[in-house]
C-alpha cells in the first residue's frame, strides 16, 4: 500500500511539475480576443472586474504576510470594491509595499502566468491558482467574497482535473490574459476618478502620505508595471 501511494504522488507530481506542448497560435490569439471581449465592453467588465479585485485584494495580503504584517481579513464587495485589513506599524517599508501591491498585483501574475506558460508548464500554473485561491479564502471575511472566491477556485479545480489538455490550454492562456489586459485598466479608472477629485483615499493617495512623494508618481508607476507587463507577457505567450 505505502509503494502504491508513493507511486500515485510521484505520478502526480510529474503530471503537476511537466511540461505540456504549446497550443496552437489561434488558440492564443482566440483567447486574447476573448480576453478583450471581457475587459473592453463596459457591461462584461462591470462583472469581469470582480476576478481582477480578487487579484489585487489578495496581492495587498500577500505582501502583508511576507513584510510581517498580521493580515486580519478580506472583503470583496459587489461593487468590485474590496478591502484588506492588515495590523502592524502604521508607517515603514512593509506598509508601503502592501499598498503598492493591489494595483500591481494582476499584471505581475499575469506576467508571472505568462512565463509558466513559455516554459509549457500549463498544469503547473493551475494548481498554483487553485493554491492561491485556497489560501485566499480562508482570510474572506464576508459572504459575497467567499462565493466568489469559491466559484472561481471551483473553476480552476474542476478544469485541473477533468478537462482534457487541449481545454486547461486554452483555458490558462484566457486567463493569463484576462490578468495582463485587465490589468491595465484599474490604473486608467482610477486616474479618471482623481482627474474629477475622486477617489481621495485611493492606493496611490495612502502611498503619497506614506512616502510624500506624488499620488501621480505612483499612478505612473502603476501604469508602468502594467503596460510593461502586458508586453512582455504578451510577447512570451505569442512565442509558441
């Protein structure tokens, strides 16, 4: 029994750690269109946003727990709004790169994704998103966000394990550019929103108190990381 567990795992983990073959090119240009098709119109972005929210909620708390912060919970509203309460010093270098991590957060790990992916590891980098949606839900804190969190982990657990190679392709590459192109624009909503006086507590205004350095350098800085992400995330998943 033990040798066939230890079999079962190892064959697992080969099946997790390999590398799948790349799809075809109109596979992931097929998937790119799909991608702006949620992010561009207004009406499926209003309901797309939530996923990016996830994204950006949860990189705030991962930063968190990796400067040493105590992260105390996450809310996700309907309004793909979202919340994430951490406790520690108020001020410092955790602080700042917890606040500087929402917005840069679904950019980078679609960068992150797209890099996966160049290197064939298809099945690899859904596990890691089933792991990361996991972890995150334990930290939710109200019932709209569990269920979102849950539907979305509930999705990439079921193509992990029941779809066929040619659908989790297909499926990671949508993804991974849903999060490079979505991830763009937050940035230019919230840059809209302080040019009409809005949005005065935003991230890029809790880091100008944190740092005094302009809320409009750390805007930039969340355009730079996102352009810059969608085009070299986008050039790695063109590569096929």
């Amino acid at each position: 029994m033990p040798t066939i567990a230890s079999d079962s795992l190892a064959s697992l983990w080969d099946q997790v750690s390999g590398s799948q073959p790349d799809p075809d090119l109109w596979v992931v240009i097929a998937t790119l269109v799909a991608a702006l098709a949620v992010v561009v119109p207004h009406n499926f972005w209003r309901l797309s946003r939530n996923a990016i929210t996830i994204a950006h909620e949860g990189g705030h708390g991962l930063i968190a727990l990796l400067t040493g912060r105590q992260l105390t919970g996450i809310r996700l509203h309907s309004d793909t709004s979202g919340l994430t309460v951490s406790r520690g010093k108020p001020h410092g270098l955790g602080m700042i790169l917890t606040a500087a991590a929402g917005y840069t957060a679904p950019p980078l790990l679609g960068l992150g994704g797209a890099a996966l992916l160049a290197a064939g590891h298809i099945t690899l980098l859904l596990w890691l998103a089933t792991a990361l949606l996991v972890a995150m839900l334990v930290m939710i804190r109200n019932a709209y966000g569990a269920l979102t969190v849950v539907l979305t982990g509930g999705t990439f657990l079921l193509v992990s394990w029941l779809a066929g190679p040619q659908v989790q392709a297909a499926f990671a590459y949508a993804v991974v550019w849903f999060l490079l192109v979505g991830g763009v624009r937050p940035a230019f909503e919230l840059q809209a929103k302080r040019s009409r006086g809005g949005a005065g507590d935003s991230d890029a205004d809790q880091l100008s108190r944190l740092t005094h350095v302009p809320a409009g350098l750390w805007l930039f800085l969340f355009h730079a990381v996102s352009l810059c992400s969608l085009i070299g995330g986008g050039r790695w998943l063109l590569e096929v």
